[in-house]
C-alpha cells in the first residue's frame, strides 16, 4: 500500500479562508497571516513579520492593486455569478504569494529581542520585548 501525502496548494487554501470567514475583516487578517506564514520560516520571524508595519503597508498598498485589478476585470463581466466573482477575486489576490518585500522582510527579521527585568513583590522577573530601532 502506498500512502501519498499532497499539500494544498496556496490557492485551495486561499479559497477555504474565503469561505471560513464570518466577514471581511476576518478573512482579511486570515489573508494576512498566511502571507506572513508563506515568506517566513520559523515561528519567531513569523511573529517579527506579523508584528512589522512596514511589511503591512507594503502587503496592503499591493493587496489594493490586485484589488483594483479585478475591479477592472469585473466591468467586463457583468452578468458573472457572485460564485464566479469570488474565484476571480481570490485568483487576483493570489498573485500577492509570488511577491514580496525582501528588504522589508530581512529588517523585520533582524530585530533583537532584548530581556527586560521588573519587580513583583520583592521577585525579579526578567521577560522580552521586541526592539524596534
């Protein structure tokens, strides 16, 4: 018996927070992180990616491209199913997982998580936070 094992491609999974999402809002922070997921490695730059506002920007100013785009593309099909909208939506946004910002990425990656000591009740405590400068 052969066991195949088969990863979903970045499009299926794009689809099933599509239809996951309770609203828009939702499914834009759910975009969001499984961008982040796509372009970092550990959980640590992962975290550092999701955290940075200029990597943000940068995703949000391309998402409005990409959104324009299919605005665009939509004045053409009028008569499309909302079904058939949505797919052309996802498959426009989808082009986000082939781009990215490398020198945006490689700065947030590279801050330093620096300990940090307080006092409670007579006991160090030491925790992290991240340094952004």
């Amino acid at each position: 018996m052969k066991t195949t094992i088969t990863k979903k491609s970045e499009l299926e999974t794009l689809e099933q927070l599509f239809n996951q999402a309770p609203d828009e809002n939702s499914f834009m922070f759910a975009l969001w992180m499984f961008w982040c997921e796509s372009v970092t490695i550990t959980s640590r730059e992962f975290q550092q990616v999701l955290a940075d506002r200029s990597v943000n920007n940068w995703f949000l100013t391309e998402l409005l491209k990409e959104e324009k785009e299919c605005s665009m593309l939509l004045l053409e099909y009028k008569d499309a199913s909302q079904d058939d909208k949505n797919k052309l939506y996802l498959k426009c946004i989808y082009k986000l997982f082939s781009r990215f910002p490398l020198s945006l990425l490689q700065t947030a990656k590279k801050r330093e998580i620096k300990p940090q000591t307080t006092r409670v009740a007579g006991h160090k405590i030491e925790f992290s936070i991240i340094n952004q400068n």
